[in-house]
C-alpha cells in the first residue's frame, strides 16, 4: 500500500479513534492521550483538529500541539547531551580524559640507516 497519497493526519494511530469518537468528551480525553503517547506523526492530525467546529476541541487541541512540539524538541535536545550518570561513573571508576599537548614534539629528522641503504 502506498502511503503517499493518504493525507498526513492518516500516518497517526489516533486518526480511527477520533474518526468514531461520538462527543467532545470522548474527544478531549483522547487528546489528553495524544499528549501522554503521542509523536511527530501526530502533528497534522493536531492540526486538522484545530479547525474543528467544537471551540473547546479545536482549543485543546492547539493546546497538545504545542506541548507536544515542545517535548519533542525537548528530547531531541536531551539526546545530544551525555547523561549525568556517565561523569559520576568516571569519577567512580577514576577515569580521565587524556591531556593533550597543545604543542606536539614532532621529529622530522631522517636516521642515517636510512640514508646507507640507498
């Protein structure tokens, strides 16, 4: 099946329970699950619920786009740090970075054994 020509909000998998959900309380409860499970899949089913005719889902559901944006920029962002655990672990193990020399001594002299053989 190609998922291409679907629309966006049909790649959530609250897309069905929204689509047979009978009242705004169904709605908002599984908004607020949205919020709990939910990814960047989500998104667009977010945003084609915005233009909802019910003030109070349409609302709500602005509202879970934006937190959820911000969780998942908050994960993204959490993954490039390295975990606090790991400097305790360090300490722990009394490992440490090896220094560097900012100025290497380089040798470029050549050994006479070198210049004999040829």
């Amino acid at each position: 099946m190609n998922d291409g020509f679907l629309p966006a909000y049909y790649h959530s998998i609250f897309f069905q329970l929204f689509r047979y959900a009978s009242d705004d309380d169904s709605k908002l409860i599984l908004l607020d699950q949205v919020l709990e499970l939910g990814d960047q899949k989500e998104i667009a089913l977010l945003e084609e619920l915005e233009c909802m005719e019910s003030l109070e889902v349409s609302t709500r559901a602005y509202w879970v786009k934006t937190k959820l944006l911000a969780r998942i920029e908050a994960v993204a962002h959490a993954s490039e740090k390295l975990p606090m655990s790991l400097c305790f672990l360090y300490e722990e193990f009394d490992i440490h970075p090896p220094k560097i020399d900012s100025e290497p001594e380089l040798d470029f002299e050549l050994s006479l054994e070198l210049l004999i053989n040829e």
